[in-house]
C-alpha cells in the first residue's frame, strides 16, 4: 500500500472517532481490548474487537488496541502531510543545489577563461620587452604567470 491509498483510507474513515480504547478488569484476564470512542458522559462506542487471548497473550490486546488507537485517521493524515512537505522541501533543495553547482561551474569556466587570458597578456608583455625588460619586473611577471599556470592545472 502506498501513501496515496492509505490517504484515501484515511479520508475516508476521517469521521470515525478510532482514538480511545477500553478494557476492563475482566477483559484484561481475556485478552480483550476494545478501540473506539469514549463520549463526554461515559459510554463507549467500540468499533474494533480485539481478542488476544486465544493466542495465549491476553496481555498484548492493550497493546494492539493502543496502537490501532494511535493509528487512527487524524494521526495518519497528519503524518502523510508531514511526508509530504518533507519531500517537496527535498525537491526544493535538490533543484538548488543543481543551480548552485551550474553557477559554480560557470564560475570555474569564467575563472579559468580570465586567468588564460591573464597568462596570455602577461606573457605577451614580457616577451615583447625581452630581457631588456627590469630584471625585478620580469622576475615578478614569471611568477604571476607560474601562478595562473598552477591555478589553471587545479581547475583543469
């Protein structure tokens, strides 16, 4: 069963009041619990039956009837919204970290045309002065060009 069905089930019954569970001293020896509802002046109006003792557990129908109670259409519903946002939230998230990564890989592909053409316009530069060029000045171009060079190596 998938969530969608179990949501209809769910509307479905959304009128029946399934919350409250009841057994009695003597019930208790039986195994035998019951799930409905409990009105304001004290009758309750069982819709399920549950009977454990002939499985030699009477001290589990307490416990089914809880959690048939738990389980009851308002819980189910509320869960499945809860689900639900949760995974419109992740698709949300999904299509962000898509953008975020295409950005970053414009970015690293815009970094890398400018470092080129950096690298390209220094070692131009450098090369139309030659080695009449200031030695300090010349040392330091080379080294922004190893620079770019590495830099280009990392993102390659």
């Amino acid at each position: 069963m998938n969530t969608t069905e179990l949501k209809a089930l769910a509307e479905a019954v959304k009128g029946w009041k399934l919350r409250d569970v009841l057994q009695t001293p003597d019930d208790k020896d039986e195994g035998i619990a019951f799930v409905g509802h409990q009105s304001d002046v004290g009758i309750f109006d069982d819709i399920v039956h549950i009977d454990t003792g002939n499985y030699m557990q009477p001290h589990m129908a307490i416990v089914i009837a809880t959690y048939y109670a738990a389980a009851n259409p308002a819980a189910i519903l509320s869960l499945i919204a809860d689900l639900e946002s949760a995974q419109d939230e992740r698709r949300a998230l999904l299509a962000t970290e898509q953008n975020l990564r295409e950005r970053v890989k414009a970015m690293e592909e815009a970094l890398t045309d400018c470092l080129e053409d950096s690298r390209e316009a220094v070692t131009s530069h450098v090369l139309s002065y030659g080695e009449n060029y200031r030695p300090a000045r010349l040392a330091a171009m080379r080294e922004t060009v190893a620079k770019a060079d590495s830099l280009l190596e990392k993102t390659a």
